[in-house]
C-alpha cells in the first residue's frame, strides 16, 4: 500500500520520558498501539532524563570554553542512546522499527554548532522505510550541516525534529509528550495554581518559548507556523488533555480593564551586554560568533554607535571565549549577568501604559525590585535581579493572568 500523508503521525518523547528503561518500554508499548491503529509512525527521542547535561558537564570538566564542534559530536551521542534502546524495545513487542540519526533522517542545518537552525529535511530513508511498515525512530535535536558536520539544535531542539519532520512528511499530526499535560498559564512546578491552557496561537507560544518557556521550543514553534502543522502538547503518562497550538485568528483582545495576559514565563539569567562605543563592531563579531540575539539596541553611527544587547546563555557554551573577544574590541563593554526576566505575554499588553504601571507598582508593592521593563504589542517582559524571579512570577500570574 502506498504511504498516504494523511496515515502519517509524528509522536515526540523528551527526556523524562525515556529516563530510565521502564518508561522507554511504556513509550514502545503506546507507540506499538498506534502503529496497530493502521497509522504509520516516526517516533522522535529526547536524550534520556538527564543524559545532556551530564554530557555537557564532563565536557566542561575538559575545558571551560568547549569548541562547540565537539560538543556536538559529544551531545548528539544521548538521543542516540535512546533511539537504539527504543528500536529495540519495540522488537520486543513484535514491532518491526528501525532508528536513524538526524543526518540519516536528512535533517539539514546551517553550520552554527551548538545552536543550529535546520535548513531542509529530506526525509528520503524516513519515507523508504514507512513504506516497508516500519516505524522509524529518529534521534531528535541534531542534524549534518551542509559541510557535512553534525550539528545540535540547541536545547530542547527535539521539538523542532519532530515538527520539521511532520512537515516534510505532510504528517496527519504532530504530538510532543513530555511530563505536562500541554501548556499552563505559567510553568506548575513554579506556579502551582497556573491554570490549563487548552488552546493558544502560534505567535503566543513563540512569545512565551523564546522569554523561557521550556515547554516547547520557539524554533518548533516558528516551523509550525510555516508548514500550518497543529502541535497538540500532551502528557506521556496520566492526563488525557492536551494544548494545541494553532494559527491565530484574532488576537483574543485585552478587555477593557486591561489587566489580563495568557501567560508568564521567566528566564532566570540573561546576559546583558553595553557598549559605550564600536557597537556595529561588537554586533559583527557577535554574528561571527553566531550569537542569537534576544534584543539589541544600537544607537548613533560610526565609532561613536552604542550597543546594548540582550542574549540567554543557554545555546553558547564557549561563551567565555566569546566574552574575550568582545572585551579585546575596545568597547568599554560593561556585561550584567545578576537579572533574569519575567515575561506576560497577552496581546496588547505591552501597549496598555495603565497595565506597566499597574505592574511595576504591583512588583514594588510585594517587596520585589523590578530595574527595567520592556514592552512590545504581544508582551510585557520586567528585569529583576535573578534570585527573585520565581516570586516575581508567581505576582504577575496572580495580577495578570484570570481563567
Ligand atoms: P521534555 O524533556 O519532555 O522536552 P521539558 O522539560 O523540555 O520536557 O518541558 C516540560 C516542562 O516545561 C514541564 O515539566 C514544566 O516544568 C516546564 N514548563 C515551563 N513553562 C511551562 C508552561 N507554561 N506550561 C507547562 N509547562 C511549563
Ligand atoms: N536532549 C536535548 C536537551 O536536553 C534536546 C531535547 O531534549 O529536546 O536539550
Ligand atoms: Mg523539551
């Protein structure tokens, strides 16, 4: 029978999922039921619980600053663990499956090592092997660039295997399992009475991904919107309710008191860079260095052009290397690593001036100390220092977000 796009499923198991052997057999025995549904299956896998950064800090305990080639070859390793044991668990249920790597699986990125963003999927082995009514597991977060290197995604890049490859397969759906039931109004283990979000837009859970939502990732996010795949967020183990992420019709608009956002996320360090001077100089080699940006300011021209800059560290392993070559420019750089950020995301919100005042007097009043607020159409994201971060999400969920 020929592979039809509408048979296809993509499911996607994070780490928690797969932590230890017993739940990677409970994963092959939900994945063996769906493929004895008739549906053809591409199962993506997350390293093993902790397994990245375990990766991560035996390289760190080799160097400070590790060339993030190599720490691909190191990192990618995790997801190939789980894959092989799940193919195997599989086999054991009777379930033909065979696992492929991402550069097997013809995920292609740009070359930016450790924080790679895919280019093209060329799933041609994928589909050979749908047709023999295989299931195919593929190791998520990684890819071959087009110099033929392996690459990493960045973290929590399994996401964005699993929606980049529902499109290139016309997958009937996409579905991450991870151990939530979807998205919440703000991340349960942190806001304990954050509320069940059934529904959201593309563009809100883009927002809430890149201020720190680990949920989903905002690399995903962004494919699905491109390709118009429906995400549904769903729980390995437990609840049946899930959060589909969709296109966004109409903005859900503030009501008329203003005080309402769908969400609050937080990161808790970022990295603030100011130069006094050379900013294009400093914005080049941070392109060189293949920072990604979460904001950035430049003002005035030529040597006289200041810079402030705004990045999450998250994705730059050898940051320290990169940090010297900035300080080398001769910038009078001044670099803040003592905030981290809590965001609202909601639209309109961060053009509501009542609604910033309301917040960063509601902040003071609960003895925090808010230093910067920046507002855009679909967010409203305030700088504490770092250690009053959780509280400071837990008072604007309380102020903002109503069921
Ligand atoms: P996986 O390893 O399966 O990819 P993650 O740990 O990356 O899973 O993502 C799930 C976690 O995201 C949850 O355990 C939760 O703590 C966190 N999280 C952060 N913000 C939210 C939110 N708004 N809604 C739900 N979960 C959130
Ligand atoms: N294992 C990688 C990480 O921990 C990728 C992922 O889980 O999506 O970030
Ligand atoms: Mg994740």
């Amino acid at each position: 029978m020929a592979t039809t796009a509408k048979t296809i499923v993509v499911q996607k198991y994070g780490g928690s999922s797969v932590a230890n052997l017993d739940r990677l057999r409970s994963v092959a025995e939900r994945v063996a039921a769906t493929a004895r549904q008739g549906r053809r299956v591409v199962v993506v896998v997350s390293a093993m619980g902790k397994t990245t950064d375990e990766l991560l800090a035996l390289a760190r305990s080799i160097s400070p600053a590790p060339p993030r080639r190599e720490l691909d070859m190191l990192l990618s390793c995790g997801e190939r663990i789980s894959m092989a044991l799940l193919a195997m668990a599989l086999g054991e249920l009777g379930v033909d499956a065979i696992s492929f790597t991402g550069s097997q699986s013809g995920i292609l990125t740009n070359d930016r090592h450790s924080g790679a963003r895919i280019i093209e999927v060329r799933p041609v082995r994928i589909q050979d092997e749908l047709e023999r009514d295989r299931v195919v597991i593929v190791a998520g977060f990684q890819g071959m660039s087009y110099k033929r290197e392996i690459t990493t995604l960045g973290r929590g890049g399994s996401d964005t295997t699993a929606v980049a490859l529902a499109a290139a397969l016309g997958a009937e759906a996409c579905e991450i399992y991870s151990d939530v039931d979807g998205v919440y109004s703000a991340d349960p283990k942190v806001v304990p009475d954050a509320h069940h979000l059934p529904e959201l837009s593309y563009d809100e859970m883009q927002e809430l991904a890149e201020h720190g939502a680990k949920v989903l990732n905002a690399q995903a996010v962004s494919w699905a919107r491109r390709a118009g795949i429906v995400i549904h967020a769903r729980q390995t183990a437990g609840s049946s309710r899930e959060t589909r992420i969709v296109p966004g019709g109409e903005a859900d608009p503030i009501r008329a008191e203003g005080l309402r956002a769908r969400a609050v996320t937080a990161t808790r360090t970022v990295v603030q860079l100011r130069t006094a001077r050379r900013g294009l100089q400093a914005l080049s080699l941070l392109g060189e260095e293949g920072v990604a940006l979460r904001h950035s300011r430049l003002v005035g021209t030529g040597e006289a052009a200041s810079l402030e800059a705004t990045l999450v560290r998250d994705d730059l392993p050898d940051w320290p290397h990169t940090l010297a070559r900035l300080r080398d420019l001769g910038t009078d750089l001044v670099c803040d690593e003592e905030h981290g950020t809590v965001t609202a995301v909601g639209a309109g919100l961060g053009s509501n001036a009542r609604v910033l005042a309301q917040v960063g007097a509601h902040l003071v009043a609960c003895g925090l100390h808010p230093v910067r607020m920046e507002a855009s159409s679909l967010s409203l994201c305030t700088w504490l220092p770092h250690p009053e971060v959780e509280e400071a999400t837990r008072a604007l969920h309380s102020l903002l977000c109503h069921e």
